[in-house]
C-alpha cells in the first residue's frame, strides 16, 4: 500500500504558526471546498469551538477551517483569525447574499510550559493560513503542539533520576549468567540458562534485548506460557536480579568459589 502525506490529499491545506519562546502555537487545516467532519469529544474541560456543527443532525454540510491550537480556552481566539482569512478570500458557506466560513477548533492546555500570558490570538490563526498556501508538511513540535517541547527536556530528566534509582547489577561469568534459573511472572515463565563463549544470545522476542541491555553475551533462554510482552520483559528482569554471584552460591553451598565455577 502507497503511504500518501496528508499534504498531498486534495482540497487539504495544513499551515502553522508558533511562538517558540513563549512555547505555544497553533495548526490549521483548510478544506476551501468544505469537508465533512467527526469529533470525539474527551477530558473534563475541552476548549472547543463549534463543535455542535459537527453533530449529524445539525444541517451544516462541512466545515472550511479546523484550527488545533495551545493556550487553552484562551487560544480559541485565533479561530476569528482564521474566519479572516477565509472571508477574503471567499472561503465559506453561502447564507443568502453572505458568506459564513464554518471554522471549529479545539486547544490543549500548555499554559504552564512557557510564557502563559502569550497565547494564540487572531494574528497567530490569520499567519497560520498564509503559512498554509506553501502547504509544507512539517513535523515535530509546531503549531499547535510547540508548547509540548518545553515538556520534553523536563521529562527526559526525570526519567533519566528514575532510572537511576532502579539500576540492578547483574553478576555475569566470562559473559554469560553464573547459574540457570526459571522465573514467572503473572502468566509467563522464562528459562535462563548459561552458555559457552561463541554461542550468543539464544533467545527470541521481549527477552533478547533485555539480555543484550545487560551485557550478556552467551546464553539460552526460553519462554512458557503467556507471549505477553509485559510479562516477559518483568519476568527476565526478575531473573537477573535474582542472579546469585559465585561467591554468594559458594557461601551457601559451604564450597569454595573455584569449586563452584568447575
């Protein structure tokens, strides 16, 4: 199947306009021949607009505009903007001797990762329609998902300190684990078991590249039961934490290290 940019679909226009410093923006879609539309409304506190005309039962046909923008209820605004631009360029629904371009629209909240007080208004909705004309795809954080790259930084930190808090050693012997071991978790059962220099990771789906993660370089591996990959994933974690070192086995057993690696 051909894969086709939203771009290249006909009577579809997309623009964007954004204040980077302040962390906020807007996205609009243009249909100049009017698009029939459907919405999904979710959250407790959706800052929408005209979305009542998307309704099947309302006599509206299509919309000409779909504006995606930050600054929550107070973004709405730039919709009036873009009314502008499809007004002169006779861009609407006729009534009469009028004409009323149909433009609905709906903004997140990202008040809180930049400057608040900046938000999309009329300028920023009338600049994004201009920036439609060129009708570039354009991705990553812009428009009206720019005030979501201020998240990023901050998200990669704390990930990055919650990482860190969870690191495990895993004891490994010449590259392989020390002992064999069969853990479960929830539905699933996952078999470890060492191996010899040259023979590589034997082992398929979510538990090869946990291994790989850990630095093991020879061993077997085996999975029972649920394929679910959630579970397989914690169920090797668990395994290797649970990987005694040679000298905890020797402790155990009353021998010596070099007895317990022959």
């Amino acid at each position: 199947m051909k894969q086709i940019n939203i771009n290249e679909i006909e009577n579809i226009k997309i623009g964007n306009a954004q204040n980077n410093e302040a962390g906020t923006g807007c996205t609009v879609i243009i249909c100049e021949k009017g698009a029939v539309t459907g919405l999904d409304v979710r959250g407790g506190g959706p800052a929408s607009r005209e979305t009542e005309l998307l309704n099947p039962l309302m006599s509206n046909k299509g919309i000409h505009g779909l504006l995606l923008g930050g600054g929550s209820a107070y973004g709405l605004d730039a919709a009036s903007g873009i009314m502008q631009y499809l007004e002169e360029h006779k861009i609407g629904l006729k009534v009469g001797d009028q004409l009323v371009p149909i433009v609905v629209g709906s903004c997140i909240f990202d008040l809180a990762c930049g400057d608040g007080s900046v938000r999309p208004d009329n300028n920023m909705g009338y600049l994004a329609c201009v920036d439609s004309e060129a009708n570039i795809e354009r991705n990553g954080n812009v428009g009206g998902g720019t005030g979501k790259s201020a998240e990023v930084p901050e998200a990669i930190k704390k990930a990055t300190e919650e990482a860190r808090k969870n690191l495990v050693n895993v004891s490994l012997v010449n590259g392989t684990i020390p002992h064999e071991l069969t853990v479960n978790f929830g539905s699933s059962k996952v078999i470890l078991k060492p191996a010899v220099e040259g023979t590589g990771v034997i082992a398929g789906g979510a538990v090869r590249p946990v291994l790989e993660l850990a630095g093991v370089k020879n061993v077997t591996a085996k999975t029972l039961g649920s394929r679910n990959s959630r579970n397989i994933v914690y169920a090797t974690l668990k395994a290797l934490k649970a990987m005694r070192t040679p000298e905890e086995v020797a402790r155990l057993r009353g021998k010596t290290v070099a007895e317990i690696l022959k």
